[in-house]
C-alpha cells in the first residue's frame, strides 16, 4: 500500500476474516501496533484477532474529514465493504 503520512481510513483483515475499520496518520505504523509489533497496543477487537492485514487505506483532506468518513464505513454492509476493497485493488 502507501507510506505516505496524512489522515488516513483504513480496513483490516483479521484472522477470522472478520473487517476492522479504523483511522490513523501513519498506516504502516497503526497495522504494526494492531499486530502487536509496537510498545503500543493496538485496538482490543484486534488483539485477539492477529495477524491482521492491511486490505484498503484512503486519504482524507483532513482529521475530521477522516473520522466522518471512518464512520461512513462502520455503517457499510460487509458486502459494501468488500466492494469498496475490491474497487483499491
């Protein structure tokens, strides 16, 4: 994926096929953690759930703009949300 630093949403995979949507500045840094490879924890939906994998990133204009847009995604159907990973790759 990217290794640019912005606002960011991004998807997770995690090892029961399950969706995690989140947001961060540093994508790599935030999956890193969520796999439990930094001193700071990620998520505790994802601690259970590793490995994860990084499976769709968007960039956002702003910090706000992310979260709204994080929100939008949580709402998504999984269907919805496989479309929108299958249309990144």
């Amino acid at each position: 994926m990217n290794n640019q630093k912005g606002h960011f949403v991004y998807l997770l995979r995690c090892k029961d096929d399950s969706l995690y949507t989140g947001y961060a500045t540093d994508v790599e840094r935030r999956v890193r953690e969520h796999n439990g490879l930094e001193k700071k924890q990620g998520a505790k939906y994802t601690a259970g759930r590793r490995p994860v994998k990084l499976v769709y990133q968007e960039e956002c204009v702003s910090r706000s703009a992310a979260l709204k847009r994080e929100a939008e995604i949580k709402k998504l159907s999984r269907v919805e949300k496989e479309k929108l990973i299958q249309k990144q790759q």
